[in-house]
C-alpha cells in the first residue's frame, strides 16, 4: 500500500522540473547578507539559486564576480535568451533586465519595456512560483520598500517555502519586514543560519514518510484532522485528501519532521501549530478579474439577464470564499458599470465570505499593492480606485456595495434570495460529497433563476437536477425550477424524517379530524424548512451586524488616528465648507484665529484673527473653483510670517466638499533667510572693498578710504584707524559725518583692560549704551563718552598694528551681524594698510639698493619677471666663464632665489680681475617674483691672465 503523500503527488500533477530552485531577493544592504548565505552552502546541495537585486540599469555590474569569491558553486550572470538552469548552479539578474523561469530555463525581459509593472523580485518569484510549486522557495533578504512581498504570497500559494532574513539583521530590514507584517514568511532567521535551513528544508523533502507504516500514517493524518477540528473548530476532513497532504507535508518540511506520526505529537505539544497549519490550509488563490474571459462572459451574458427590466430595489450577489476580496471587489465594479447608466438602478448588495479573518481584514481595508494594475485595466483603476503611496485604496462608493462577514461554507447557514452566487476554486480542494452539499446550499440560496459562477476547474454536474449550464467553457449556471421540489421545503444538508413511531397520542391532531402520517411528516418538513430559512436569515442579519460593528470599529480607529495624526503633527489647520463654514480645527488654529469650539458652523470671516490676509475669501474661492492647491505668505500683526496652503477637502468619492486651510509658521525661516541675505549683502560689501582698497598705493589715501566706506555700510557717523606703535597708540584722520573726526593719543594700557582682553582673545570690544555701562577707559573717551562704539584690533602675527573705532553718539544695540561685519571689515582694511606702507617702505630699501649699486658694482641692471636681459653685460666677461654665467642666471631665475658666481673681468689697462656677478630677486606682497636686479662687482685682486686670453 502505498502512503497518503505518494497518492497527493500523482494526483496533483506536480511541476515537472525535477530539483528544487531558489530564489533570492535583496535590495539595498542584500549582497552583504548573500555572501552570507551562500558561504554556508556545499557545492553541491542539490538546488539552484536565482539571485535578483536591485541594480542601476545602466551600470555594469560584477555582482557575479564578487559573489564566486564566497560561492562553492559556480556564479554566472544572466546574460543569454533562454539559458538552462543546471542544477547546484548560482545564476545573477543583469542590470537593467528582468528575469522569469519556465521550467528548466530562464528568459530575460527588459526592465523599462513595459511588460509589467511589478518589480524585478515579484516579477522572477511569481513565474517560479507557477513553474516549480512546492519545489520553489522565496528568500527575501537586506533591502528598503516592499518588492518581493507578493511573490512571496503567489510562492507559499502554490506550496512553496518562503525564508526572510530577520530584519534586526539586516542592514536595511524595511523590505523583510514588510514582508513579516504581510504573514507571508515562513521561516525568519538571520543571514547565517538561512544555508543550514535550506539544506535541511530540501534533505527533509527527499527523505521517506512511510518510516511508520502506511496503517499508522493513515491512523495519524486522522488524529491530526481532529486535532485541528477541535483546536479552530474548522473541519478539513471534507477537503481532498491530495489537498490536505500537500500543505500537511509543507508543513513536515518547515518543522523538519520526518513523517505524519512525529507532526501528530508536535501537534498536541505545540499550541500554536494548529492555528499554522489551517492558514497553510486556507491559502486563497485570487486576483482582480482572475479568468478574464470568464469575467468577460459574466458581463456579456449573466448581468443583462439580471438587470433586464429591474427597477429599484436590490441586487443581492454572495461571493462564498471570497479571500482577501479581489473577486468581491471585482464582482462589484462590474455591477457598478452595468447599473450606471440606469434610470432607475437597483441597489446593489454584495454579500462577501470567509473563514479566515486574517483575509477577511484586508478585504475590508480594500488596499492593495500597485502590482494589481497588470490585473485591472487603466480606466477600471482610475475609476474605483485612489492611490495611496504605493498602493491602490477602492473607492468608498465601491466599499459600500460589499458586506464583508466570517462564514463557514460548510457549517453556518446560506443566504438567502441571491441573484447571483460565486465560488471560484474553492470547491475544488472538497470530496464529491462535501461538493453536492455546497451545491444545494448555494441552490438553496438562489432566487427562481438565479445564477451560480464557479472556477474554471469546477462544475455543478453533480447535481443536474439543480443547475442548467449556461456557458460550460466559462461556468456559469443557473438555477433550475424543479418539479415537486419547494425552496420553502427543501432543506440543504443532509435529509431529515420525522420520526412519528413515539409521538404520543393525539399529537398529529392539528385540526378536529386526525391527520394522516404522511400529511404530518410533509409539515414537520415545511416547519424545519421554515427554522432553516429563518436561520438563514438570522445569519445574514448577523452578517451585516458583524460588518457594521466592523466599519463602526474602522471608522472608530480612524477618527483616533486623525486626531492623534492632527496633535502630533502640531500645525494650525481650518476644515472649511463651500461657504467658509468652520468644520473643525486644530489647537494650534486657535492662536492665529480666535476659534472656541461654538465656532463649529460659524464663517470663518466673521472671526476675528491678526492676520494681514484680505485675500482669504478669493484664495478659497479659486480653490473650489479650479480644485488645484493654492498657497500664499502672510504676514501676522504681530510680526510672524505663515505660509498659507489652501487644498480642497475630497471626500472618499472624490467631490470636493469644502478646503482645508493649514497655516504653516514659516518665522523662523524668514528670519534665517533674511540673515542670509544680509550676510550675503555683508560679503558683496567685503569684496567691493577689497576691489577698492588692492589698487591703491597710498596707505594714507587707503585708510580714508576704507573707513569712509565701512562707516556708510555701517551707518555710523565717526569711524577711525588707530596706528600702535611702542605700545603707544594714535588716532590717523579718519570717516565723520555730521560729526568732528575722531582724534586723539595715548598709551595702550589705558585703552582699558577689558577691552585689551577681548582683543586679545580675538573679538571685537562692543558697547551698546557707555553711559549706563560706567566705563571710563580711552575708547569711551575717544567716543566722547556717550552712546554707542564697537572697536578690533589689527595684528600681525602677535604685534597689534592699530585698531579700528566706530561710534555712535545715541544708544544702538548693535546686531551680530554688524558686529562681525565690522571686525572682519576692518580686518581687511588694516592688511591692505600695513600692504600699502610696506611697499611704500620696500620701495624706498629699492631705490637706496639701486642707488648702492650703482655707486659700487662696475655694471648692473634691471629686468622683469621673467629675467629676460639682453648679453651687452657680458662683454666684459672672460669668453671661458660666460657660458657658467649665463647658466647661473638661468638656474636663479628658474627657482626664485638669489646666486652668485665668481668671473674674471677686464679691466680698460688689460689686466683681469677677480668679479662677482650677482642675481637677486625683488619680490611683491605675495612673495612672487616682482623683477630682477643684477650686478658685476670688482673684488679688487688682480691674477694671472688666464691661458688662451684675447
């Protein structure tokens, strides 16, 4: 006898590749975690590995080279269409591509040519998900957004494994968290561990289940079956037994036990594993329009038919394991644009099921990832869908249609007086006689003619005598009206009798004649009939309760979390309507516009407010008018400047109902920029007076000149340049307006010594108001000792040159900025004094130089820069020693320095004397080479004439 599992697989139909393949996905941080992983992995266990990052795409990448370093398998990068995948092989996503697998090989698609909009991770594990199945696994390692997290989901669908790296981990854990929080990880381990896994994960899989026996294994799938019954109150043992033994082995491999009787025990000791092990059992496989030719049909052939002269009143559709609610939604836009352009259009209510609350959740948040347009065409998703950062939120009209309710198919009882049912895939994973008991259900539920939609696996044949077949190809079908058989006597489910052998006597007797057994048993059947029509009932009241507590809870959270979003985010906002009527407001409002909360109805306009905004009616008005955002600056009449940001309050419909005012205080900026503006206008200033003062010669002329200037900038009516020489100071001529210049001497000592500390430390001395201050030291006295002056000191090196005075004759608080545009100012003006009367001096040292040298040397010159001079000198120079000469004064000029070289000079007798000819350097400011001087001096010592003289 072969075991349970051997029957699941031949059954199944599993994919045909014949070793497992695994892909990895990673982003930012991802290749440090996959050299991790795979220096953990053998040359040979037994797998293949896909690898997709993240990469530029049009950057070459060496990926591949880098990950050989830590590979014992080979690492190639994917560059060939198609290539085979060859076992215990590494294979790298190219930059700019995309990557899909069928079967044993992999095809490249360009990343931007628009073939999906799913990215390069979701795009590789959805087509390894439907080529390998439950011999695919998903790892999602390092990374930031949340590409992957749906091809995890389409992976653990088709019964593979998914591995994520513990997001503590990893370097960036956004993207494995995400995946965490979506419930589509089954293992959570660190980069390290996640090798040893895998290879335990795949030795698992091919090790034997039958070590017990196939009586045992068949014994403990039962218990474990109850097990689950009793632990969720689900029951499975309706469900096909390929079905249960395909998740109840994933199940094996992830807990690493080798057969159903080692589970049985972990089941019982393990409390949280039952509730695992029914997720694993309800994985929904579902989409937006799944089948679309199906859907196509549906719209084509079902709704005309439902719709054809309905006026109102309602619509009433059930979808029976609806997952996380993408066939509702479905079911609903196409009913949406089939009653539009109606008349008189029939409400339309759709009843939406299931028992995992899980899926039931995001169904009722009606979110979804941006992936869903490869699923709904452009102008479906502009209708009845609003973006919400990477996601898609359904229309609030759309949401409304549905009733999204916990309901047992098997168990609880139907709806009633449907028009239209779907089940798609469902069925298939139930046994033939769990199949006809949802059958009847759902005919029980459905009007005289009412329409049953299945999946394209599913048929209603088991129970012709209930359902015509309308479209085979696309099944759909419709409820039959059968002779003899009552909807108000029917009762789905297994048959009931009325057991009359031990009524007592009289009980038949409803009327004074007796009435006969069969006569009783057709009541008591009619009478349960009714109490299952009135349970079902009760089960939909019940349903649109636990929906509305459910919307009374959502709509409960999100008033919370706009209230606590509105305080966290501490800024002044008005809900305005259509006529300026305040909505509501936030604290911060209130101290711009005098709001108390009677002012909810009131007109903004009649409130009072210190804003110097009269163009408030207008900007709200334009808002409404062009619904385009509008945002202005104003100014308070208290000095604070706001920007204004008017945008129209759209409700979940997309109408705009009003404008939301926020006033954000933008002060602090205006103030910041107006310092940068004044700090710029402050250095424009200082290389205007740098420009000015560098061409002068005269430090006299310049000094004026730049006191002059800093004392307009500066506003102050006496500015002034103090010379110190001897640690004596004297004040030079300097800036006055309106005013006497400022004059006067003295020793340093008495400049005061708090001001001499100041200086010392490098800041200027600063007096706002002399008089209340009490100073008595030469700088007040210099002021005339009243009002305002700021002083800074000139120094070379740790010489003080002089220093500069502004005055004020009335108090002035002086601002920061004018105090450090003074002292740097008068900084500079002092380097380009002391410049000016250093060049004055080097010049006189020249003049006496020259003069020197023309009273001493037999011949000199002058020259520029570049030492270019004429060979006249060189006449008096032996012809043996001028070529050395000429290379001297090549060599000086060529390093800037000054050289000297011995020659043998002529003197007008004939005789030769011993000479030096000198080359020296004059240099500016800057040290750069100004021009050359050059010299032949006699060193009187007469010598032999030299051999081969002339």
């Amino acid at each position: 006898m072969n075991s349970p599992i051997a029957h699941a697989k031949a059954e199944l139909g599993m994919a045909s590749v014949k070793f497992p393949l695994v892909g990895v996905g990673a982003s930012a941080g991802g290749l440090a975690a996959l050299e991790r992983v795979l220096t953990g992995l053998p040359g040979k266990p037994g797998f293949s590995i896909v690898v997709i990052l993240h990469m530029l795409p049009y950057h070459p990448s060496r990926c591949a080279e880098a990950l050989q370093r830590c590979s014992k398998m080979p690492v190639f990068q994917v560059t060939e269409h198609p290539t085979e995948v060859q076992i215990n092989h590494v294979y790298v996503i190219a930059p700019g591509t995309l990557l899909k697998v069928e079967d044993c090989y992999l095809f490249i698609d360009e990343a931007n040519a628009g073939h999906s909009t799913l990215g390069a991770i979701d795009y590789f594990f959805q087509s390894l998900a439907l080529s390998h199945r439950q011999l695919s696994t998903g790892v999602l390692l390092s990374g930031m957004g949340q590409d992957g997290c749906g091809g995890l989901a389409a992976i653990r669908e088709q019964g593979g494994t998914t591995i994520v790296q513990l997001p503590q981990d990893a370097q960036f854990g956004a993207l494995p968290d995400a995946a965490i929080k979506a419930n589509q990880a089954d293992i959570i381990l660190p980069a390290d561990d996640i090798a040893a896994r895998l290879l335990m994960l795949y030795k698992v899989a091919e090790a034997p289940f039958m070590v017990e026996g196939p009586e045992a294994e068949e014994a403990a799938l039962q218990d474990v079956l109850e097990i689950l019954h009793g632990s969720t109150g689900h029951d499975f043992r309706h469900y096909k037994r390929p079905t249960i033994l395909r998740r109840l082995e994933r199940r094996l491999q992830l807990r690493g036990v080798p057969n159903i009787v080692s589970y049985r025990k972990l089941l019982i000791n393990d409390g949280s594993e039952a509730r695992k092990l029914m997720k694993d059992l309800l994985i929904g496989v579902t989409g937006f329009f799944r089948d679309r030719m199906s859907f196509d049909q549906l719209r084509g052939t079902v709704l005309p038919a439902l719709l054809a002269g309905r006026g109102k009143g309602e619509l009433r559709v059930w979808a029976a394991a609806c997952s996380t609610g993408q066939e509702a939604y479905s079911l609903a836009m196409l009913l949406a644009d089939a009653v539009h352009d109606m008349g008189e259009a029939p409400r339309i209510h759709i009843f939406a099921s299931d028992i995992d609350e899980q899926a039931l959740g995001v169904a009722r948040a009606g979110m979804y990832p941006e992936s869903i347009q490869d699923e709904v065409p452009p102008h479906i998703v502009e209708r009845y869908f609003v973006r919400a950062g990477k996601q898609f939120r359904v229309r609030q009209s759309l949401r409304e249609m549905i009733t999204f309710a916990s309901h047992n198919l098997l168990r609880d009882p139907p709806f009633s007086n449907l028009d239209l049912v779907t089940c798609r895939n469902f069925m298939i994973y139930l046994d033939r006689s769990m199949q006809r008991h949802v059958l009847q259900r759902f005919h029980f539920s459905l009007s005289r003619g009412g329409y049953l939609f299945l999946g394209n696996a599913e048929t209603a044949a088991a129970v012709p005598e209930l359902f015509s077949t309308v479209d085979q190809e696309h099944k759909i079908y419709q409820a039959r009206v059968v002779e003899g058989y009552n909807k108000e006597v029917a009762v789905p489910g297994p048959p009931r009798r009325a057991n009359l052998s031990h009524a007592p006597a009289g009980a038949g007797l409803a009327k004074p004649q007796q009435l006969s057994a069969d006569e009783l048993c057709t009541r008591l059947v009619q009478a349960e009939s009714g109490c299952e029509a009135l349970q079902s009932h009760n089960e939909e009241l019940s349903t649109v309760n636990a929906e509305l507590s459910a919307r009374l809870d959502d709509t409960g959270r999100a008033n919370d979390d706009l209230v606590n979003l509105i305080a966290s985010a501490d800024l002044a906002t008005i809900f305005v309507g259509p006529n300026l009527s305040v909505k509501r407001f936030t604290p911060r409002a209130a101290g711009i516009f005098n709001l108390i909360p009677r002012d909810v109805g009131r007109n903004l306009l009649d409130i009072t407010h210190r804003l110097e905004y009269t163009d408030l009616q207008a900007d709200v008005d334009a808002v409404l008018g062009s619904q385009q955002p509008h945002e202005r600056e104003v100014r308070s009449r208290d000095g604070r400047h706001y920007i204004v940001r008017v945008r129209p309050y759209r409700t979940n419909e997309d109408q705009v109902a009003g404008a939301v005012l926020t006033f954000v205080d933008i002060s602090r900026r205006r103030n910041a920029e107006e310092e940068v503006r004044a700090r710029a206008a402050d250095q424009e200033f200082l290389l205007r007076l740098g420009d000015s003062l560098r061409p002068l010669a005269d430090a006299e002329e310049l000094q004026a000149l730049g006191c002059s200037m800093l004392g307009r900038r500066l506003e102050v009516p006496q500015l002034a340049y103090a010379l110190i020489r001897d640690s004596q100071y004297e004040v030079l001529p300097g800036y006055a307006e309106g005013m006497p210049a400022l004059q006067g001497s003295g020793q340093v000592e008495s400049i005061g010594a708090s001001v001499l500390a100041r200086w010392r430390a490098g800041e200027p001395a600063v007096q706002g108001d002399i008089v209340r201050a009490g100073a008595h030291d030469d700088l007040c006295r210099l002021a005339g000792g009243m009002g305002a002056l700021m002083g800074a000191v000139c120094h070379k090196g740790d010489t003080w040159l002089g220093f500069f005075l502004a005055c004020q004759p009335r108090v002035r608080e002086w601002a920061p900025s004018e105090v450090a545009l003074f002292a740097e100012a008068a900084a500079r003006i002092g380097v380009e004094y002391e410049r000016a009367r250093s060049q004055r001096a080097l010049r006189a040292s020249e003049a006496r130089l020259h003069q020197l040298l023309r009273g001493v040397a037999r011949v000199s010159w002058v020259t520029g820069a570049d030492g270019k001079v004429s060979d006249e000198w060189l006449a008096a120079i032996h012809p043996d020693d001028r070529a050395r000469v000429r290379g001297m004064w090549r060599d000086a000029v060529r390093t800037a320095t000054g050289r000297e070289t011995e020659v043998r000079l002529q003197d007008p007798e004939g005789d030769w004397l011993r000479a030096s000819v000198v080359a020296t350097p004059l240099l500016d400011e800057q040290g750069e080479v100004r021009e050359w001087s050059g010299c032949i001096i006699d060193v009187d010592e007469r010598i032999a004439a030299p051999s081969g003289s002339i």
